[in-house]
C-alpha cells in the first residue's frame, strides 16, 4: 500500500483526449508481449484458492524452465501490472503474476464482499495453495518464490510452512515490519524533509503518533507519501514507473482500474492493525531453503539497513543479500534487467541441485 497516495491521482493527471493514445500504447505493448515460441506458455485464469475465485497469470517461452512465482506488495497492490517490463525474463523463467485475494483481478472478481477473510495467515494459505497448484499443473516438483515489500512478510512464512515446495526464496524491498527500527526511520525522514523545506511533510508526520499500532489508514498513506517524498529522485522515478504501469497495461479498463484502487483500500483498511504489528524476527530466522534478498541501495521504505540486519540473522543452507545501485522500493521493476542477472547467476542453478537443500553447501555471501 505504499504507493496508495500515488495511485488516486493517476488517473486524473490524464485528461479525456488521452484515452486514444493509451488504447495505441496497450494494444502496442500487447503486441510486445505476445509469445510464439514452440513450448511456450501464456495464460489468465481464476482458480479456485482459499474458498474464492483468484486471479493468476502465467507466461513463459519454455515450459521446461524453473517456475518463479511473483508475491506482490501492499496490502492489495497487484503486480500484473509490470508484466510487460519482465518481458525478457519469461526467456528463462516461466513467471507467475497471482492476484491476492482482496488485489488487482482478483478484487474486481469478488469485490469486498466475497473477499473473504483477510489475514496474514489466511495470505499465507492461499499463496501455498497456489504453489501446489502451480506444481501440479506445470508437472514441477518445487517452484522459485519471489515475494516483494508486504509480499515479503507472508512469503518467509509460506516456505517456512512448506519447504518442500520451493527451490528458494528471493526477497525484493525485504519488509521485516514496523517494529524495529521505526524511531531511527521516523528521525531519518523527519530530517531529509527538513533539509529540502519541506516542511509541511515535517508537521504531517510530527502530528501522527510514533507508533504504527495507532494509526489508521491514512496515517499510514500520509507516513507513506512523506517519507517518499523525503526522495525526491527517486520519488519522481516511482511515480514515473507506477503512471505508465497502471494507464498502459493491457487488458485493464478503466473499470478494473478503480477497482483496483479500492481494493488496495479496502486490503490496507483489513490487514493495517496486523501489519502494523509484524516483526520478521518473531516467527524465527531459521530456514530449510536457501534465503535470497536484492535490496534497492537507497530503498526509504523498506530500508536497507534493517534489510541487512534480518539477513544478518538468518540461518539457511544458503543465503545472499545483494543492493542494487542507485534503486529504491520496486527494485525488481526499476531495475528489471540488474535483479535478472542475480537470478541467474545466483539462484536459477538451484532448479538444476540435487532436490534435497540440505545435501547443499552452506553459503553466505553479502554484497553491499
């Protein structure tokens, strides 16, 4: 939800006599998009997940090739969206977008009222359910895990739960909660704002309550919004990529596009005082698959700096953290080609390891 405050406005900043061009710049990137390689995959459905009908997109120019499942960010924020910029992963990557429950198609299918419950628990039971079917129906015997920002809390706890299901887990914008660190954050924001002056961003945040537990919804949007515009470079960059993300990509009307919007509402209204109270610690550092995290080195939201320190802690048959230069929030889509070349190099190969990650050397590397 940390582009919330971003997305009303999209829409309005592009008047009526625009709507022509979009309709030429989605049908050219569906053109774009289009796979015609023998083996090739590329599908949408809904699947019945968790008791509801949930939306996944799958495309890949291989059927043999590794399965990566996308856990987006939030609560509620689709990332079917950037399908387009991951064009060149489906090369060697069959790549899984799924909207959650509560997000993106899967919102617009439901609405609010056959959402459901809307837990962190109940998050992580949809999304195992998913990589089981995912696993039966691309005859794989593990998947890749990508989860990204709020994805990233109740993606640990999906291979946590069940590892067997996965080769590793690749974590982008790594959120460890609000918990720790908020004090040290709080103050790093308060004083980028005053150094640009601006300071009705200062007076925003000085008026809500340090602790997050307390906050509502807009507290949060307004801690959101200020401490991305604390930057501003790469504030002006993530709205850049989220603008033509959202009013181009193909196969959303406009209608989908509200709905998207008020289903990241109503996620971040549901899932607020649980988040709020989540800290990666708590449910244990320990893990049977190889832990991956690819931070943007100048991430303000989810900061590199408690990144680290949960990488720090982690215990796993292998792990390795890596910051991608001159990125924030959204690293994987701002930078899609420098997160592929991680892929490759230090993650693909597991699909081609023995199956059992304990016969796997212990490796911790950490490039900062």
């Amino acid at each position: 939800m940390i582009w919330l405050f971003i997305a009303s406005a999209i829409l309005l900043s592009f008047p009526a006599a625009l709507l022509i061009h979009r309709r030429f710049r989605q049908a050219a990137t569906a053109a774009a998009l289009k796979i015609e390689s023998p083996g090739a995959i590329s599908q949408e459905c809904f699947v019945r997940i968790g008791g509801i009908d949930q939306w996944i997109g799958i495309r890949g120019e291989n059927g043999d090739n590794p399965v990566l499942l996308i856990i987006h960010g939030g609560p509620g924020s689709s990332y079917a969206i950037f399908t387009s910029l991951l064009r060149s992963w489906e090369k060697h990557l069959t790549i899984v977008q799924w909207d959650q429950r509560g997000a993106g198609k899967t919102f617009v299918r439901t609405g609010a009222a056959e959402s459901g419950e809307l837990s962190m628990d109940q998050l992580t039971r949809d999304g195992i359910e998913v990589a089981e079917h995912l696993c039966e129906q691309l005859m794989k015997s593990r998947i890749f895990l990508l989860a990204s920002s709020f994805g990233s809390t109740f993606g640990l706890e999906m291979v946590r739960r069940r590892p067997e299901l996965f080769y590793a887990f690749i974590g982008a914008d790594q959120n460890t909660g609000m918990v720790r660190g908020r004090n040290e954050g709080r103050a790093e924001t308060l004083k980028r704002l005053r150094v640009l002056g601006l300071d009705s961003g200062v007076r925003a945040i000085e008026r809500i309550d340090p602790d997050p537990t307390h906050w509502t919804h807009e507290d949060f949007t307004a801690v959101a919004r200020w401490t991305m515009k604390s930057d501003p470079v790469g504030y002006r960059r993530t709205v850049a990529l989220l603008r033509s993300a959202i009013w181009y990509a193909p196969g959303w009307p406009l209608r989908d596009i509200l709905a998207f919007f008020k289903g990241m509402r109503f996620s971040l209204k549901q899932m607020l005082s649980e988040f709020s109270r989540y800290d990666a610690w708590e449910q244990g550092v320990q893990f049977e698959v190889p832990i991956f995290i690819f931070q943007g080195e100048k991430d303000v939201l989810t900061t590199p700096a408690l990144a680290s320190e949960f990488f720090n802690d982690v215990v796993a048959p292998v792990k390795r953290m890596e910051l991608i230069p001159d990125t924030g929030h959204f690293v994987a889509f701002l930078q899609p080609e420098k997160f592929l070349a991680l892929l490759l190099t230090h993650v693909r190969h597991l699909a081609d390891a023995p199956q059992n990650n304990s016969s796997l050397a212990v490796t911790v590397a950490a490039e900062t």
